[in-house]
C-alpha cells in the first residue's frame, strides 16, 4: 500500500517509465516525496524505495548526498542566497545578513512557523545578474540588501501559494545575467524544483 | 566591436520566441538533424573530428575524438551534461531557456553518430526554468516526430528523457554524473575505464557532452566543416561562450572569437571596471582556473594554447573579474569554501585537505593566522596536487581537488605580500571590498 496519493502514484509511474533501469528514478521520485510532504521524510524516502526496489537504507545514502533533498523540516518557502565568488564580489554578505536580520533566521535554519527557511547557497548560476537568490528554486538576480528585506516581509505577509521567478524579479529584482525575454507561467508551490513531469510546477502562481 | 554571431543569433533576432519550434522551423531547424539520418556514422564522426569542436563544458576535449572511442557493444547511451555548476558559469542556462531546440537538434545529431536511441539531459536542480524550457521543446518535438518511434519517417527510434539533479557540483564529472543518473550518490568512477565511452551508463558504452557542445553540432553540418574552423583562431575553431561577471560595468554571455586578447574583452566588450577602478585580477576559465593578472597577462589573445602556456585554462568560459579593493584571502577563501563543500569525499587528500585549506584561509582572513599559515597552504596544496604544477598533477580520483589549489596558488606567487600583510597586521588591510553602484 503506498502511503502517496492517486496523482502522485500515476505521476511516479511515469517517472518511472521514462528510464531504461528502475533505480534512475530515485531522484526524481525524492522530489516527488518532498512535494507529498513538504520535506523529505524517513516514510517518504522508504516509500522511494518500494517504488524502486531498492532498500531505504540505500535511498537515504543517496538523498544525503545531494544538498537539495532536505531531510529536516523546511519552511514553506526556502530562500537561497548565494555567497560564491561573483555575488560576493557585488555584496552578497550585506543582503545574506539582511535576510538573515529581517526574518529572523539565522541561515541553515526554519522560523517556528515553518514559513521560511534561510542557506546560504553556492553558485547557482547567475553570476552576470548578482546579488542573486532563489525563492524555492525560483530565481531573482540583481537583489540589494533593501530589496532583500522587501524579499522577506513580502513572503511573510502575501504568502503566495506559489512563487514564480518573474513575478518576483518584477518585485525584487534588479540587473540580469540576460535578457530573459519570454516569461515563465507556472511557479514552485514548496521547497523543491516546480518541474512539469514531477508534477511540481504549479499553474497560475499568481 | 561587434563579433559574429552563431549560437546566439536566433535569440538576438527574435528574443520573444526563439524558444519554440515555429521559430526554429522558421529559421531553418531539424533541417541538420534529418540530413544526419542520411549519413554514416564514420562520416558523422569524421567531420565533427575535422571541425574540431573542442568540448565546451571545461576539459576541451575533441568532441569527435571522444566519439571514435565508443566500444561497440550496444545499447549505447548519450548523456547531455547541463550540470552547469562552475562558479562564475551561466551560459548553459541562456542557451536552455532561449534556444532549447538548437541544443536538442544537435542531441538527435550526435545519437545518429553513436547509434543511441535513448539520451538523457542531466540539468542542474537548481535550474527548473531552464529545464521546464527544455521539456516544452521537447514535447514540442516529439508531436512534430522528432523523437520517438521512427524519426523524420525514418525507421530510427529516439527518446529523450530530461533529468534533474540534486544541487552537486560533483555531478558535472562525467562519471559522478553517470552514477547520479544511475540513481547512486554523485562519487566518481575509479578510472580506467578513462572514458565512459567504453563503459558508462548501465556499465555500457555512453557519450557525456555538454549543453554548449551539443549546440554547435547543427552549425557545423550546416555551413561546414572549412566555414566553421574559420570562425576561430588557430586550433580553437568556432565561436565560444563567455560569462563574465564580478566588477565589470556589462556583465553578461558573449558570444566571441577565440584570439581576441583579455584586455579586449574586460575593456572593450566588459566596457571596463566600474568607477574606474583599477583590475587586480581575474579568473580566467571559472574557478578551478589559476588567476590571471594585469601585468602578465593583460595583452594574451584568448585561445587554449596562449592560456594553458600561461599556467591555466579557458575552463567552462567563466570569468570573473576582480578590482583593486577586492581582498585576495577573502576571495581565495570564497573559492577554496566551493570545492570544500563540494568534495564527494571519497579521496582523503581532497576531502581533508580542501577542508583545511579553507580553514587556513579563514583564520587568516580574520587577522588570526599564524606565521606558518602561508607555508601550510602550499603544504596542504601540495598533498592534494603534487608538485603544484599546471596542468596539475592529482593524488585524487577526479581533478576537483586540484582545482582548490588554483587559488591557492594564485594568491601566494602573485600577492604573497598581501597575505603576509594579513598575518603579520593581525588583520585584514582592506576595510570592504566596494561594491560597484
């Protein structure tokens, strides 16, 4: 008996025929898992391993390994600001502490709420477009500290159901890595990639 | 000064739709794709070799080379490395969301050559709108018969499955990538075999190129194999991607020549240091790369060859330019703290000593290092890379700890004053970096 629901057991099938051997569809079945239950649970990892024949003792070893499956509980949004080498450069330190002050949560950590979550992350690939942070995944480049405030008392008060990466760019944001030019239409619903075939990419953010 | 444009043409003439497969269509895409089905795979193989397209992801490795080497045993696998993750890099990223059909034609292309009919393209985690881009494109394909069952009307069956990764940049490694698709923990394979194309994924022969390799492929069978060697310089054929980033007044992608000289491009292109301060260094090919400075370097024209002479690598084409205020030690300690967090673990050297060596860096950036701190840098370095020689030597299984070293280096030929200054004041001599307006 799986302990996931109807849509999540028919969106695993699919994962799972979409890999020549059962055990590839580990990862994305953990992120399916962390959407069941809004982080990675020990129930949830077991599940995975049901699914993949494999034993949860070996889908723990393989989630541990990644930074992105959270096996502790995380905030409805999870807020990743990067401090490598580019963003530092352009003072990421500065709105790390002004998240980390305006939230009041120390990075690594979760408010008692379990509304937000703050890390500091390693680079996520916007280097052109720094200071750049991640509201679940979902991207905002050109971030100043004020800005980053404006980031946190927003998802504390509006708290969307989902957060989409131009939605905020439009709110928060600042210089781009690119031209992004074609907008995005869906938006991440917790703190897991929103990505169509995990069934984790909500509709209408807004 | 403006350069040609290839890779990047379709989303700078039409940036609100370059994404889909009208525009593709319309600009003359899958035409390179169905020709290919018509092909050999000695002659799909002979031409990429003669383009000499070089690996786009860091290595630089010949594309067509790699190819010849695939063992005969069959299913063979290809695998798209979009695990874009070296600090300073985001040109996968553009190339994903703006012209995700240029890079699948080349995927269909390069499983024609190797006689693949399942590939994967691994995307970083941490890119879902990226890889949303890229799975709409792929749906879009697959309803006009681009892959599936009998491509183009062929009897050629393709499918592609796009995967995400989980934040590791280890998995960018070609064999850590495979065993993280395989549904294991992102460690490196134990080399020989040295190439996954004799044993890869499922242990069976596999191709691993990536996103920006893959995007060229349509180009070259397109204008061929004497047009596009002259888009280069020299051995480095074809255009390249740059990402630049840190103190420049236009940060960006760049799509440019190889050979055009370093000031060129953070002066002309990078229109220069903002406030007019003065450049301290640069990193020249992403982070595992050894800095580059003004005084030797400045005047050195871009290619593989002039950069590999001069100590270090153009990398995955990241550059990161630092100014005057930047503080070497903090922005060593920023780099050496990447690999330390990303060392897989498995290899003692890279594991304890990547650890260390941020440790050192962050005492002494705090105005508490010892005297013998700038001697156990190189220490510690030297047991992670023997020698500290370039191209480096390696005590480990893959070269991520050897790319600590860089910085490491870096900072003790160049600014050992600095550094000493740091130990020697009790104290870091630069108040702030100055963050540009």
């Amino acid at each position: 008996m799986s302990i996931w629901s109807e849509s999540t057991q028919s969106r695993a099938k699919e994962i799972l025929a979409k890999y020549p051997e059962k055990r590839s569809a580990v990862m994305p079945l953990l992120y399916l898992a962390m959407a069941e239950d809004g982080w990675l649970t020990i129930e949830g990892m077991t599940e995975v391993a049901e699914w993949v024949g494999i034993t949860p003792a070996q889908v723990q070893s393989v989630a541990s390994f990644y930074t992105m499956y959270k096996r502790e509980p995380t905030g409805k949004y999870l807020v990743s600001l990067c401090t490598s080498i580019s963003c530092m450069l352009l003072g990421s330190d500065d709105v790390l502490h002004a998240i980390e002050d305006e939230s009041g949560v120390p990075h690594g950590e979760t408010d008692d709420e379990g509304v937000i979550s703050v890390e500091h992350a390693e680079c996520i690939g916007a280097c052109g477009g720094a200071v750049a942070c991640q509201v679940n995944y979902e991207l905002i480049e050109g971030l100043t500290p004020e800005k980053g405030r404006e980031l946190v008392r927003w998802l504390k008060k509006a708290r969307p159901d989902a957060v989409n990466t131009d939605e905020m760019q439009e709110l928060f944001g600042g210089r781009r890595s690119f031209d992004w030019a074609i907008q995005s239409d869906v938006g991440a619903a917790g703190p897991y990639p929103a990505f169509e075939p995990y069934g984790t990419a909500t509709e209408d953010a807004k | 000064m403006s350069y040609p444009k290839v890779l990047t043409k379709r989303m700078e003439d039409h940036p609100a739709d370059s994404h889909t497969i009208e525009r593709y269509a319309a600009t003359g895409g899958y035409a390179q794709a169905k020709a290919a089905l018509d092909m050999t795979r000695d002659e799909l193989v002979d031409i990429v070799k003669a383009s000499g397209l070089l690996g786009r992801g860091g290595a630089a490795f010949s594309t067509g080379l790699k190819w010849s080497f695939l063992a005969p045993a069959r299913p063979a696998y290809l695998v798209v490395n979009g695990d874009e993750s070296e600090p300073g890099t985001f040109k996968d990223r553009q190339l994903l969301e703006r012209d995700p059909h240029q890079m699948l034609e080349g995927v269909i292309i390069t499983a024609i050559a190797n006689e693949v009919h399942h590939a994967f393209v691994y995307i970083r985690g941490e890119y879902p709108k990226p890889a949303r881009r890229l799975q709409r494109a792929v749906d879009e394909a697959y309803a006009e018969g681009y892959f599936g069952k009998g491509i183009f009307g062929s009897d050629y069956d393709l499918d592609v499955t796009v995967h995400l990764g989980g934040g590791a940049y280890i998995c960018g490694e070609e064999t850590a990538l495979i065993n993280s698709l395989e549904g294991q923990r992102g460690e490196p394979r134990l080399k020989p075999p040295y190439f996954p194309a004799a044993k890869g994924l499922y242990m069976m022969p596999t191709i691993v190129n990536n996103v920006e390799t893959m995007a060229n492929l349509p180009h070259i069978l397109d204008m061929g194999v004497e047009a596009y060697k002259a888009l280069g310089h020299g051995d480095d054929t074809g255009t390249f991607l740059t990402s630049l980033s840190g103190h420049v007044n236009n940060p960006g992608n760049y799509e440019l020549p190889h050979g055009i000289t370093w000031r060129e491009l953070i002066y002309e292109v990078g229109g220069g240091i903002p406030g007019d301060r003065e450049l301290k260094m640069w990193i020249p090919g992403g982070a595992s790369a050894p800095w580059f400075n003004p005084e030797d370097h400045l005047d050195l024209p871009i290619t593989k060859g002039d950069t590999g002479q001069a100590g270090s690598m153009l990398g995955s084409g990241a550059v990161v330019v630092m100014n005057d205020t930047t503080c070497v030690v903090k922005a060593a300690e920023r780099v050496v703290r990447f690999f330390s967090h990303e060392s897989c673990g498995q290899c003692t050297p890279c594991r304890e000593g990547t650890t260390w060596l941020e440790m050192i860096l962050r005492r002494i950036e705090a105005g508490q290092g010892r005297p013998i701190d700038a001697d156990l840098l190189l220490d510690v370095s030297d047991n992670i890379s023997v020698g500290l020689a370039w191209p480096p030597r390696q005590t480990t299984i893959c070269p991520l700890g050897p790319s600590a070293v860089s910085p490491i280096t870096s900072i003790m030929r160049h600014f050992k004053d600095e550094v000493m200054a740091h130990i020697t004041e009790g104290a870091c001599p630069f108040a702030k970096t100055e963050v540009p307006a």
